[in-house]
C-alpha cells in the first residue's frame, strides 16, 4: 500500500483488522511519519525499475495506490512497475472537491496558475500546499505567506515574507477559521485534494467569505479507481 494520506491510514486500520498481509509505504517526506498498525517501510523505491524489483523481492499480488491525488509521479510509476511485474492495481482516491454555495473559487490548472491567479496588491495568502512548490511563489515576493508545514523548516524558505505554523492535519473548521482570522489571511491557496483530512480550510474560507484559488489535479495515467475501503477490501478478496 503506497500511503501517505489520511485515507491511507484509515484503510491501513481496516486491512489490519482484517488481519490482510500488506505492508505500508511512506516516501518518507515527514520526520515522524504516523505509525501504522501495519509493517511499515520508508523511501523511494528508486523509479520505476526499483518498484519492479520491490514488487517481485516481496512477492507483492496487490497494489492500493492511496498516496495524495498531488503524488504524480508516484501513481505514473505505480502504473507501469505493476503492468511490468504483472502485479493488480487499484487507487484508493477520493472525488476531487467541488464547489458549493457561498464557495469563491479561482479554478487554476497547475502552480504557475496559481501564482497568476493572485493579486498584484500585496495580499496575506494561506499558502496551504505544503512544503513543495513554494519556490514558484517567490515570483510574487509582495505577498505575506502563512504556510502550515508537518515539520518545522530546516532550510530558509524562498519566501521573504512568511509565517510558519506547524501541525499535522486532520484539521477542524472552526480551528482553520480562527487562523485565518488571527493572521488577516485575504486569500487561499489550495489544492484540490478532496477527501475529509484538508477539508476544514475549505470550510472557513467560506464562512470569512475568502477567494480559493483551487489547483486542479494533475493527469495520472489510467488505473482502476476504488472510492471506499469496502470497495478496496472486495477487490483485494475477488481480483
Ligand atoms: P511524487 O512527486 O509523486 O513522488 C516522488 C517520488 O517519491 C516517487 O517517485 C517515489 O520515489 C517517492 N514516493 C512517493 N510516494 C511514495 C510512497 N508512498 N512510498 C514510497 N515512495 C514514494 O510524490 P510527492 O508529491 O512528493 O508525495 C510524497 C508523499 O507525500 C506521497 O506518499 C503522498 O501521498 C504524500 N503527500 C503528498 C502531498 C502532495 O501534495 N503532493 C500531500 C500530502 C501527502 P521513487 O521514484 O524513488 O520510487
């Protein structure tokens, strides 16, 4: 199970319940990543190649892609290592986010976009996109940035302007309106992940009434797509 979500870790409950003989995979990009109630191993598999090698060294029947719908590059190597070492594979995604009453959404395609997307008049953006892609946003040096990261950084970040919060989703409604709040936030920056564990910004931006520019998903080769865990468990039974 490639993880990294809160999905990931709510079906990783499941499986171990089930007694399922899985193991879960991190890339390792938190330093102290959720313990799982299942084997854990941590790191890239080294592309495409290393994930063949991973695959058959294992001896690995079934794949569940449940990394982040941002992981890219992940899910396209998931894809062709399991056609390769004719391994099953599912993704484990959620629906992307759609817009609702009260929503003010700036849809963009990719990062570039979104640094587009905002204001030329310095405005206070919650830059909720985690520890990735900030160096695109130095284009709009003008900007203050309130970013909320797992880990506290450990390089200075391309940002002049900046304030950093640390604390690991899930997150609630009611805590992500008062940040906002606190720190005068006028617009949002996000991606469109979907799912519950990131919802709560989405949330509070609507009730402070605040512009989202919303990052559409990246393209990801075609893979079947399972939505709930039932779902998930059935396949691993049947496939
Ligand atoms: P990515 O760009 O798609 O992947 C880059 C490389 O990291 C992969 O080629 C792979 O290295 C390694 N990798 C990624 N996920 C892995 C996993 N679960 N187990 C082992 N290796 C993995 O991925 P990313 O966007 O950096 O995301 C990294 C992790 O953070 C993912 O597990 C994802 O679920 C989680 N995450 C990402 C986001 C986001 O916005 N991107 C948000 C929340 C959580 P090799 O090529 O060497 O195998």
């Amino acid at each position: 199970m490639l993880g990294g979500t809160t999905e990931a870790s709510r079906l990783a409950q499941t499986l171990a319940v089930a007694g399922r003989d899985a193991v879960f995979s991190y890339a390792g990009r938190t330093n102290r990543p959720a313990l799982q109630p299942l084997p854990q191993r941590q790191g890239g598999f080294g592309g495409v190649a290393g994930l063949v090698a991973y695959l058959k060294a294992e001896a690995i029947s079934h794949v569940v892609d449940a990394t982040h719908p941002f992981a890219a590059q992940m899910s396209a190597h998931a894809v062709r290592a399991c056609a390769e070492a004719g391994v099953a594979l599912a993704a484990f995604e959620r629906a992307p986010w759609q817009m609702q009453d009260g929503d003010i959404w700036l849809r963009v395609p990719d990062m570039a976009g979104a640094v587009a997307a905002l204001p030329r008049r310095a405005a206070r953006v919650f830059l909720a996109i985690g520890k990735q892609n900030l160096e695109v946003f130095a284009a709009c040096p003008q900007h203050h940035y309130l970013l909320r990261l797992v880990d506290a950084p450990e390089v200075p970040l391309p940002l002049p302007l900046n304030t950093v919060v640390v604390a690991r989703g899930p997150f609630d409604a009611g805590s992500d309106k008062r940040l906002m709040q606190d720190h005068a936030i006028t617009h949002v920056v996000a991606k469109n992940a979907g799912g519950t564990g990131a919802e709560a910004k989405l949330i509070a931006a609507r009730e402070l009434a605040l512009p989202i520019v919303m990052i559409d998903r990246p393209w990801v080769p075609e893979r079947r797509i399972l939505t709930r865990v039932e779902e998930v468990m059935a396949w691993l039974e049947h496939c």
